[in-house]
C-alpha cells in the first residue's frame, strides 16, 4: 500500500509458451519420485516443494470453515449495530429470537452445500509455494492422493477451466499432486533440480495455526531485489524521488525483517498478520518510519490548494468553518489506526469482522451528524449548476394554444 507508486511500474516477466501434458508428466517425474519427509510434518503434503530457503507459503484449509460459528459471529454483529442504533433491551431480544430462526436455516443449508462441494470438487486444502523474490517456481499445489478416482477426475476438470480463464496451466502428477502454474514447463526445469529438506519455521508456524482457514508463511523477504527485477533495476532513481520517510521505511525493512504470518477465521471473519524483525527498535523503528508516511501524505493530500474538499463541499464554508483542517486530522487519524501495534520485536496487523461492524456502526452515526451540511451543500451547488445567463420562458406561445384548441375541435 504505502509503495504503490513503484509497484504500479510494469514487469519485464512473461508468461512462456504452454507445453503438452505428457512433457509436463515427464518432467515432474524428474522431481518427485524420490522425495520423502516425515509424516507428521505440518506440510508434509507437498514436502516436495519446500526446503530452508522456501520464500512463501500458503494453505487454505477447507476442513476448517464453520458455517455455525460464522452465523453466531453475524448474530454478535446484528445486536451490536442494534445496541449502538438505540434499539432497547426487549427489541434486541425480539430481533434475535427471529434472527435464531433464519440462521438456523442458513446453517443447514450451508452446511449441506459445503458437504456436497466435498464430494465433487472442494478439495481438502490447497497450497501456494514461491521459492524466490523472482517468483522461481510458484505454484498452486493441490493434494489429490488421498481422493477417489471420481473426486479427483472431477476437481482436475474443473481446475484446468479455471487455470485456463486466468492463463494459467494444470497437471496431475502421478495421482498425488494437482499443480496449477503459469508455465508447467518451466515449472518443471526448476524443480528438477530442486532440493528438499526441512524448514522448522514453517512447519512450526503451520502447525501453531492448523486451525485457520487461510494461513500464510513469508520467510526472510527483502524487498529492494524483489523492485530491481520489476523496474529493470531503476529502484535507486525510482526511491530518490519518495519521501525519506519512505527511504527509511524500505532501508529498515530490508535490513531488519526476519519472517511474517497472516492468518483468517473464516468463523469469525478475523485476520491476524504478524511482522518479525531482528529486534524490539527496529520494530519501533519502521512503525515511526510508517507514522512519518502518513503524516507527510495528510500534509500534502489536505494543504489549503489541494484540499480534496474542493468541488465536493462550497468554498466558503470550507474557509468559514476550517474544514481542510478538519478533514486532514480526520483522514491521519483514521489512516494511523489502521497501521500495525508492536508487540516487541514484532509489528502486528488485527482486524475483527465484529468490530468492523461497530465502527461502520460509528461512521454511520457521524454521517447522521454531517448530512445537514451535506444536503445544505448539494442544494447550494444545484442552484448554482441551475443558473444560467439566458432565462427560459415555459410559457405557450398564444398562437401554438390557438392552434392546439383547433385542433382538439375538429377531433370531436
């Protein structure tokens, strides 16, 4: 987010010509053959692809989504917006009882559709790799091992629709793995002569959060290479124009972080990322560095000639009531909240699907307190967008009636 002036630059890579299925067979066959890793290991599914320098990874887990805890989280949600709307104790309690009956029907039905998806083509779980800030062999990997012959037929049919949609390739291996890449091929150059081996990292995070539904890895990422290779290496020329708020953030970054997390509810609709640095001052450090971006966005964004106020609220009361100032605290505050908390050596990002809902429940109070000067605002720029130099006269003119009740005479 806060670089998206440089990620917006165009990439050099592009996709390779797509090969046949029987070179892909061959190829990956090259690789996996032989690889065996301990069972127990959190990501022991796809151990073939992973080693200690593995960049990223990322399992969504099917088996983990509760349709039941996710209506109790919607319920939790509907009485809090009542509560902060002012409904009383008896009309919430009324509210609920009803809203008991229509999530129990959308349990069940949720419920069986989930149930049903499991039988065709909803696959256990399904895995991203990346071994690299240049992307060398990204990959979805799907286990199928363990599926029956129609299970299986049924999801690589409908994988290989979906890869095609989006560009992309898809093979079986050997019935064990669904691999859905941009370029099978090359694909399976890299992995030829990969080497696996055990990442205690990843395997530690993986089975700390073997409850979520989405749960990613990123091991020990810097972000200057990662630039170099998308801006044909112009990321120093590229830098020099930013803000050294933003120099700092990317130096303290690259020299500093160790690995990060994210996981996702999908009962409670909860997010968690979790950023680790080498120390608790060089977490406190990027968050100043984070702070100092905003603040210096908010100065520039809400200064008195380009208020993004102009055109959408009249001038006047802008200047008359000090708006621009107003709406820039309001921006950098709103902004600040939304930057991660330390935690020692961490920097880490929560967001809550409830608490959302209370603070779109605020917004929502605030726009209540707003809307008479909104509505007095749009009634001053409609007279003023309605005036005009030449005035319209919606008079008839004496000989169209006259001609008009001639007309309806000869009709009767």
């Amino acid at each position: 987010m806060i670089f998206s002036p440089i990620f917006s630059l165009r990439r050099r890579a592009r996709f390779a010509v797509r090969s046949s299925v029987a070179a892909v067979a061959a190829l990956l066959s090259l690789v996996l053959g032989t690889t065996a890793f301990a069972a127990d290991a959190a990501t022991a599914s796809i151990s073939p692809f992973i080693n200690k320098d593995t960049l990223v990874v990322v399992r969504v887990n099917f088996d983990n989504i509760d349709v039941a805890r996710f209506a109790e989280t919607l319920d939790g949600i509907v009485a809090t917006a009542l509560k902060d709307f002012g409904y009383d104790a008896a009309s919430v309690e009324k509210v609920a009882a009803e809203l008991d009956k229509t999530f129990a029907a959308f349990v069940e039905d949720g419920q069986n559709a989930l149930a049903e998806a499991r039988k065709t083509t909803l696959p256990g779980e399904i895995f991203s790799v990346v071994q690299s800030t240049k992307g060398e062999g990204a990959a979805f990997l799907i286990p199928v091992e363990k599926l029956s012959d129609a299970q299986r037929d049924q999801l690589t049919a409908t994988a290989k629709l979906v890869a095609a949609s989006r560009g992309l390739d898809a093979a079986v291996y050997q019935k064990k793995f669904l691999v859905v890449a941009p370029d099978l091929k090359a694909f399976g150059r890299y992995y030829k002569n990969f080497k696996p081996g055990e990442n205690r990292k990843i395997d530690a995070f993986f089975k700390q959060n073997a409850g979520a539904f989405v749960a990613g890895y990123c091991g020990k990422l810097r972000i200057r290479p990662f630039l170099d290779e998308a801006t044909d290496g112009m990321t120093q020329e590229i830098l020099n124009g930013q803000s050294r708020s933003v120099r700092d953030a990317l130096e303290i970054f690259d020299t500093t972080f160790v690995d990060a997390g994210f996981t996702f509810d999908a009962g409670t609709f909860a997010a968690r990322s979790t950023l680790r640095f080498n120390a608790p001052v060089d977490a406190g450090r990027l968050l100043t560095a984070l702070q100092g971006i905003v603040d210096e966005i908010a100065h520039k964004a809400f200064s008195a000639d380009a208020s993004p106020l102009n055109g959408l609220i009249a001038e006047e009361y802008v200047e008359e009531f000090k708006l621009t100032p107003l709406a820039r605290e309001l921006w950098r505050g709103q902004m600040r909240s939304q930057l991660p908390k330390q935690n020692g050596a961490e920097l880490v990002f929560e967001r809550n699907l409830t608490d959302e809902a209370a603070k779109a429940t605020g917004c929502a109070s605030l726009y209540a307190l707003a809307l008479p000067w909104i509505v007095q605002n749009a009634k001053a720029n409609a007279f003023r967008l309605g005036a005009s130099d030449d005035e319209i006269d919606f008079e008839f003119d004496e000989t169209d009636a006259a001609e008009n009740d001639a007309d309806e005479t000869l009709a009767e």
